[in-house]
C-alpha cells in the first residue's frame, strides 16, 4: 500500500480503523471458519414444501437476523418479521431481530464459531468484504428464493418481480447469487431547491460552468457550493464516477471495475478530477469538510451551509430532523452536470443500483428461513411499508401504486425516468470493498479534496493502489 506525504502508513491505518473500515479483521474472520468443509451450525430439520411454502421453512424453528441500524433504521425489518411470525405462528417468541452499526465487530466472533446468523443486512462502514465472502464459500446461493413464487402473485418468480440490474448485482461472474440488494438508491448531487433560489437564485446547474457561477454566487453570501463527508471520502464517488461516465463514456467505469491497466489514467478521470478540485481550490468547499462524518456534513447541508452534497436518496431518512424544520426545504437530485459539448453520455445520466445488501450466511443454521424473510421483505406490502418509512425505493420493480413519495424520493423517481437507459452501475464497491473505501477514498480522494495531493498524484495513488489489488493473488478478481 502507497501513502502520501503527509500520512505515515501508521497513521493512516490508525484512521482507517478509526473508520470502521480496515478489512484485516474481516479476513481473519472469514479464514478461521473457511476450511475443513463444516457445515456450520447445526442445521434445523426442513419443514413441508407447499404452495404457501415453497421454501421449505421449518415452521417452528428459530430464525436469527442482524440488521444494519443506519439512515434505513430496523422498523422496516420488525414489521416483516411480525408478517414471518404471522405466516409461522410456532415461531413466536424464536425470531431474533439485532440491530447494530458495527457489522463486522458484531459479527466477527459468530463467524469465527461457525454460528452465523440465519439473515444479514451487511451494510454500513464495518460492512464485510462481498469479495472476500464469495471467494471463501460463505454464501447460500439464493436461487432457490429467485425461483420460488413471489408473495403477491404464484404465477410469478420473485427474480421476476425485481428491477432490472437487481440480481446481476448480486453474482460475482457466475450464475450464483449471494447477495440481494434490497433497496434502490439512486445516487447524485442533492440539494434543497428552496435553498439554491434562495442563495444563488437558481435552478440545478446542467453545466459545470453553471455549476461554478452558482457557487461563486453562494460564496459571495457566506454559503459554501459543497460538503462531503471528509472521514467517509468514498461519499464523493456517488456524483463523482457517474461524472467520470458522462465524460468519458460507461466503458471508463467498466474499465476501473476490472481493474485493467492504465484505466485511471484515462482523460475523462483526470477531467473529472481536475474539476472536482477546482471547487476546493476557488474555496467553494465548507471549511472544515475534511473532519466531518456523514452526519455532520448532512447537518450542515440540511441547515443551509452549502447547497449541494454527494449522497444517495437515503440521505432523505437519515437527514429528516433536519429537513423537517424547514417544511418548504424541496429535497432533490441532480445528476452530475455537463462538463462540455464533447461528453460521450447526456444530461440526465445517473447512478442507480440496488442497495442495502442482505446475505443469507451459508453456514447459518436455518438458510430457508433466512431466505423466506427476504421473499417476505420483497412483498408488496412490506416494500411499500419499508418505502413509506424511510423514502427509498426497493428492488421491488413498481411498488409505489398508490403511495404519495415525499420531495426526495419523487426526485429520484424523475431522476431515473429521465436517465432512461443512461443509468451507470459501478461495481468496483461490491468487487473491492478495500480498494474503494480504504484506499481511493481515504488514500486519495479523501487527500486531494482536503488540499493535500493534487489530481494527478490522486491518479496515480489510486492507479498504483488497483495496480496492486490486481496482482494480488489473494483477493478473488471479477470481471463485466
């Protein structure tokens, strides 16, 4: 691993921890309980395959689930739990439902005995290494819920009932699916439409021109152009890759996933690059952004310190205290704005992809159980609680029939009706957790919006740094 002047490699990696996002641990993890073929935990009998149970789920066995507590918060899940609970009245009293911020700590002991949970919203800074799961053979494959029949209508598979992308999500080069992503993000620019009248007298700038002039006139009234979360660096890739594919092209963004030689140092990179340190260079950067966890940058964009923040349409939930106290706030979602007239995509090209990452452990005690939750969870009903609770979309293709959607969410909806077939979905997150957050985001990006590396040795950092994840025999490489 490379680091930069101002960091020693001590010094880093103590931050890293500090983060929450040192994988060390998680690999410790997955090689103590990957070898010798165990099957884990003792597995409960299966029950009576039926129509109303074409997963076999034994009908009075305990069920154990860890959910992610972040913007989403666990209500969500509490309820489709009372739906299990209510198709399998013996298992009253036997489903467990914990909810931690601290997946991999939490976990990291459970793994290690062989006793995973049964279902898990692996999410959040701690979240477990997806490459690392895969390759050590620590996933049920969940076909078996991809084919089974979805809740609200027999006649049609649950893979079937998805959004398109959704599954592919969760294979890793091959038919296997070991992970399902349960909600629909749709990432961007987010802004108050209010606030940006109000400050810059405005609509969303759709050229970076525009974008400079608005901040220059925020600037001007004591308001900053943008925040971001300077602990948690790997924020800024949600407005910052779909900018890279706007310029460049989606096949910049599949180069970087498959980690081909020389692809940060295509031109659109370094466009993009350059562009993205020009705002802290003309100050248009909150003072003080480099030491601001995602909280706190949300805070202080909610109450009108900057106008715009790299985020994604969780950011609706997690920001409401906030946003509430300005009830005409008009959240919303920009997509990144056009560099010049030479950008290879349009006006309107977005990141969308599934979020919210669920993992049924292959050494879990009860995997049809965990399996029968999901296949719960993407239910009408539950998509539409889930929906209505915390303004996200689901992997449920449709769902919102009948809902009203708060401003952010009906943003977002815009967003990807304008987006139509321009919508970009960068794996490199679910591929290399080390490498996106670690080390583009805290090793460079994170230094080069702090001031403290310029674009090209950001480029050249994060060159080196895919470089090495390439010939690292070790990490498990995928390709698109």
């Amino acid at each position: 691993m490379g680091f930069t002047s101002d960091f020693s490699r001590r010094d880093l990696i103590k931050r890293a921890a500090a983060l929450g996002i040192v994988t060390v641990p998680a690999m410790g993890v997955l090689s103590a309980c990957a070898g010798g073929g165990s099957d884990g935990a003792e597995k409960v009998e299966k029950g009576q395959k039926s129509a109303k149970n074409p997963l076999a789920v034994n009908d009075s066995a305990a069920l154990d689930v860890v959910i992610f507590d972040g913007g989403f918060g666990d209500k969500y899940a509490k309820d489709a739990r009372a739906e299990y609970i209510a198709a399998f009245p013996k298992t009253e009293g036997k489903v467990k439902l914990a909810s931690t911020q601290k997946i991999q700590s939490t976990l990291q002991p459970r793994f290690n005995g062989g006793n995973p949970p049964d279902l898990v919203d692996n999410s959040g800074a701690e979240q477990m290494d997806f490459g690392t799961l895969v390759s050590k053979n620590q996933l049920a494959d969940l076909t078996p819920l991809l084919d089974a029949p979805s809740i609200d209508d027999p006649d049609k598979k649950v893979r079937d009932t998805l959004r398109p992308g959704v599954v592919e999500m969760g294979q890793f080069g091959g038919k296997e699916t070991w992970i399902m992503y349960y909600a629909y993000t749709v990432y961007g620019v987010w802004y108050s439409k209010t606030n940006l009248q109000k400050v810059a007298d405005a609509e969303y700038p759709q050229t970076w021109e525009e974008m400079l002039a608005v901040c220059e006139k925020a600037k001007k009234k004591g308001v900053a152009g943008w925040t971001y979360p300077g602990k948690y660096p790997y924020y800024l890739p949600f407005s910052l890759y779909p900018f890279i594919a706007k310029i460049g092209g989606e096949e910049v963004l599949r180069k970087i996933d498959n980690l081909e030689p020389d692809a940060w140092k295509d031109p659109a990179v370094k466009t993009a690059f350059n562009a993205y340190y020009e705002l802290y260079k003309k100050g248009y950067v909150l003072k003080g952004s480099p030491g601001l966890d995602h909280l706190q940058s949300q805070k202080a964009w909610a109450e009108g310190k900057a106008l715009f923040i790299p985020n994604g349409s969780w950011v609706e939930n997690e920001s409401a205290k906030q946003i509430e106290k300005n009830p005409d706030f008009q959240l919303s979602v920009g997509a990144p704005s056009s560099l010049s007239g030479s950008d290879k995509m349009p006006f309107g090209t977005i990141w969308a992809s599934g979020g919210e990452p669920y993992i049924v452990p292959r050494q879990a005690a009860n995997v049809p159980g965990g399996m029968e939750m999901l296949r719960i969870m993407l239910s009408k009903k539950s998509s539409q609680n889930f929906i209505k609770q915390v303004s996200s979309l689901t992997s449920l293709n449709g769902g919102t029939e009948g809902l009203t959607l708060p401003p952010g969410l009906d943003s977002a909806q815009q967003a990807l009706q304008k987006a139509g077939q321009n919508i970009v979905n960068p794996r490199i997150q679910d591929w290399y957790v080390a490498l996106q957050k670690e080390k583009i985001g805290v090793g460079a990006l994170g230094e080069m919006m702090a001031g403290r590396m310029t674009p090209d040795e950001a480029i050249n950092k994060i060159q080196k740094y895919a470089d090495e994840t390439r010939e690292d025999s070790s990490v498990k490489k995928y390709k698109r």
